[in-house]
C-alpha cells in the first residue's frame, strides 16, 4: 500500500506521522515542486518531484519504497 502524504499545519506527514524535515527546507520544495501553500494531501507526482529536485530530500528525508522495487 503506498503512503499518504499530507501537509497539516505546515508540516509534511506519512501516514500521519511528522516526517522531521526542516519546514525551511520542505517550504522551498515545495514551492519549486508547483505547491500552492494549502494544507491536504500532496499528490504522489508531486513527491516524484520534490525527490527529483535534491537529492537531501531524495535519499535523507524520503528514500524510495522498498516494495516499489518488488
């Protein structure tokens, strides 16, 4: 089952958990990923793309899905 991703109160959850990403850092993202600054879920493409745009993000903060690769 994939993860939910959501952004509540600033913040960037999986499946309701807070992800530890610096809001600094996730905010820049986000704008540059098309994000227009409302809380709610996040689109899985644009995940795609904010692990496209650093690798930080990409590899620290959101590795790909193990059973992606299955």
């Amino acid at each position: 089952m994939a993860p939910k991703f959501e952004i509540v109160e600033g913040t960037l959850r999986i499946d309701g958990r807070p992800s530890g990403i610096p809001k600094g850092f996730l905010f820049v993202l986000l704008a540059r990923a098309g994000w227009k600054g409302e809380d709610g879920p996040i689109p899985f493409e644009m995940i795609v793309r904010l692990r496209a745009l650093d690798p930080r993000f990409r590899f620290l903060y959101l590795p790909p899905d193990i059973d992606a690769a299955a």
